[in-house]
C-alpha cells in the first residue's frame, strides 16, 4: 500500500487539468514524498495511476520514461528488480507498444541482478529483449552491447555453451562495430571462450594481443599477459607451443610475474619438478585443473608432454622403465603417451616395442601429423659413432698443434713419444 503522501498527492494530479505536468511533478518530488518502506508501493500506484488516466500515448511514453530515471536514481538493486518487474508486466498489459521503455526497464534489471551477482539471471532478462522486432529499429552497436553482456555474464557461471551461442551472433556483425571497448569485451570472451574450451593455443594468442591494448589499466594489461602465460603452458607440447612459449619469453613484461619461472623452464625445454608444477598449479581457475577423459587434470598431461619433450633433448634413446619413471608414469603409459606425441608430429623418434625402447631423433618436430615417425636406416648408430670418434680425434689434434705452437719445448720434452693422433690418420676398425 502506498504511503498517505503519495496518496494524496496522486488524487489532486487526478483532479488537475493538466495530469501530465502532475506527474512528472509527482515524480521529481517523490523522494521527500515517499519513505523507503513504502517507496516499491508508491512506484506502483503512480505506474497505475498514470495507465489508468486518460492521457496519450505520447504524453504516456514521457512519463514512464522519466519513471524509470526516477527508478534508477534510488540505487537499490532488490527496488529496481520488485518495481521494474511489476512495469514490465504492466507494460505488456497495454495495447500500444511500449518497446524501448521495456528494453530500458529490462537492462536496468539486469544491472541489478549483476549487482547482486547473479549473473545467471541478468544473462536470462537480457536475452529477452527483442532485437529484431519490426517496430522498433535496432542498431548493430546496440545489438553487440547487449549480446557482450550476455555472453559476460554466461561466461561468469562457466556456462561456456550458451556463451558461445551469442560469441558467434557477435561475429556477425562485431566488424560492423568501431566502438574500441565493445571490439576489446569482444576479444576477451572470445578468449575466454577458446580458455574453456582448452583450445589454449588461441586463448593465448588471444590474451596475448589483448594485453597490448591501450584501453585497458596497465595492471589489465598483466593480468591479460599471465593469462596467455597460462595458456601456453597448458597448451600440448609441441612446435606450435615452442613458438607461443617464445613469443612470451621475448615479451619484457613477462620478466616481472610469477609465472616466469615456470615459461622460462619450458621455453628451454628443462625438466619441470613436481613442487614446481604444484606451485604453479596454485595460480590456476578451476577448469584448467579439470580432468581430462584419461584420469589426468589438463596440467598433467600437460607437464608429462613437456618433460618427455625435455628427455629427448638429453637422452638419444630410453627404456620405456626409465622414462616411465622419469614422467611419473607406469612404462605402458609412457610409451603410449610417446606413441601419440610421434603419430601427431609432435616428438620425432621412433618405438622399438621388442627391445621396449625409445629412440629420439635430434631437430625440432613440424607438428604434421604422422610426420614425427623416424625412419629406421641401417647402420646409422655406427655411422654416428664413427663421426663422434672423429670429430674426437679432430679436436686432440686441434689441441697438440696448440700447444707445439705455444710451448714446442714442453711438446717435445713430454709428449714427444706419443704418436700424432689425427682424424686423417684415424679410423675405425669394425672388424
């Protein structure tokens, strides 16, 4: 029920001639008129009593237009939800359309209930404004405003799904769109997006780019940059993450956050040890630790790649028993994870099941898939061996000239019955 001074204001603008000067008056008053306990009430009554009048349609349209401003101008969110539901409701009671006047009540609701952090509910309310209708004209700026907040506000309840749902309306017409901070909120749900979705190559990228933005704070900008970080480690082990690790390395800011430690390691192809992992771990939303279809969280299998891309740079091949230890896996899981990184095009060597050993090949993969299978050629560890051994002889002999140019009396006093080692001289006897 109203309170008595909006009642007795409300019957002498019924009784004036003009009742749209009334109103208005009414409604520019209202704080000092009405109590706060009573002020959803009295809102209400005024809405009513402006329907049930009989002035025009325009006359009307100012009214509930400057009825909202007076709405918004309380700042309480749980009024703008109660008072702005019972208008819509009255709203679509009448006849004559009152669309713009919905939308408006429709995106202030919304605010409210993002206010409140219910995210799920504002992205519901604003999904229900008509943006194609015939009778009103709607802009493709005004379109991406609406859809960016539906897609925020999905994206805040990890409802990537429906997220995605508008992300692709948005690309339809974003290009359309000059506004900067509408093309950046674009950017980042996009990256959000392909995050979620552990597409965290092109999250990377994504952040990456973003954290250049001028539009954003400098302390934005870092956050945006450990982002692409993140995404990067996490990312499959492989050529293409090289390139984003590198890319990321060379970035000067990158120097200065926590997850340095960890990009340097990787980007070096270094062995990463648990108490590492499990610090940077700490860093990490919720779905970048989430279990992966094998058992495995997205960072374990992450880090497992890494670190056997890490051994095939130190060891030239490895029993399935010792890299199984070295990855913290059992010896069949290790061979099956390097058997999926070879048919991928990830890790170049090659599997000998009989033996149950590993063979790395030196060079980085392409990432072609099936391009990472090393051919098995006869005779190429002998031939290897023999160019160690002379390449050895090569540098004795760089050495012993050395020192007969330096100190030929020291040369002649202790090493004059040693028989001159040379690569032309040496060769190897493989009977």
């Amino acid at each position: 029920m109203s309170g008595p001074k909006v009642t007795e204001a409300l019957a002498q603008v019924q009784s004036a001639s003009d009742q749209a000067t009334g109103f208005e008056d009414l409604l520019a008053n209202l704080k000092s008129l009405s109590a706060p306990q009573t002020v959803a009430a009295d809102l209400k009554a005024i809405l009513d009593a402006v329907f049930n009048s009989a002035l025009g349609i325009v006359a009307i349209r100012q009214i509930i237009t400057t009825f909202i401003a007076v709405l918004k101008d309380f700042g309480n969110a749980d009024l703008w939800i109660d008072v702005g539901q019972y208008t819509l409701a009255v709203l679509a009671a009448q006849q004559s359309t009152f669309l713009d006047q919905g939308t408006t009540i429709q995106e202030l609701i919304a605010d409210a209930h993002e206010n409140n952090e219910d995210n799920l509910e504002a992205a519901k309310v604003l999904a229900e404004i008509p943006l194609d209708s015939s009778q009103r004209k709607v802009t493709n700026e005004e379109k991406v405003k609406i859809w960016v907040r539906i897609v925020r506000n999905y994206l805040e309840v990890d409802d990537t799904t429906t997220a995605e749902t508008y992300l692709n309306k948005l690309k339809n017409v974003i290009y359309t769109v000059s506004d900067p901070a509408l093309n950046l909120h674009f950017k980042l749900s996009q990256a959000r997006i392909q995050d979620a979705k552990r597409a965290f190559l092109a999250s990377s990228q994504a952040y990456h780019d973003i954290s250049f933005s001028p539009a954003i704070s400098e302390e934005e900008r870092l956050h945006t940059l450990s982002m692409a970080i993140k995404c990067a480690i996490l990312a499959p082990a492989g050529p293409l993450r090289s390139r984003a690790l590198g890319r990321l390395f060379k970035d000067e800011r990158a120097a200065g956050l926590e997850e340095f430690s960890m990009l340097e390691k990787m980007f070096f192809d270094r062995l990463l040890a648990p108490a590492e992992v499990e610090k940077f771990a700490q860093g990490l939303s919720p779905h970048q630790l989430a279990t992966t279809s094998d058992g495995s969280t997205v960072l374990a299998k992450a880090v497992v790649e890494h670190n056997l891309l890490g051994a095939s740079r130190l060891y030239s091949n490895i029993g399935f028993e010792a890299l199984g230890a070295l990855l913290g896996l059992d010896a069949e899981k290790a061979e099956d994870t390097t058997a999926k990184m070879i048919e991928q095009g990830r890790l170049v060597g090659r599997i000998d099941q009989i033996e149950q050993i590993v063979w790395f090949e030196g060079g980085e993969a392409s990432g072609e898939k099936g391009s990472g299978r090393a051919e098995v050629l006869v005779g190429k560890e002998m031939r290897r061996w023999d160019v160690n051994v002379q390449g050895l002889a090569e540098e004795v002999e760089n050495i012993s000239n050395a020192l007969q140019r330096e100190y030929p009396a020291f040369v002649a006093t202790n090493l004059g019955g040693m028989s001159k080692l040379t690569a032309g001289h040496y060769e190897l006897d493989r009977r």
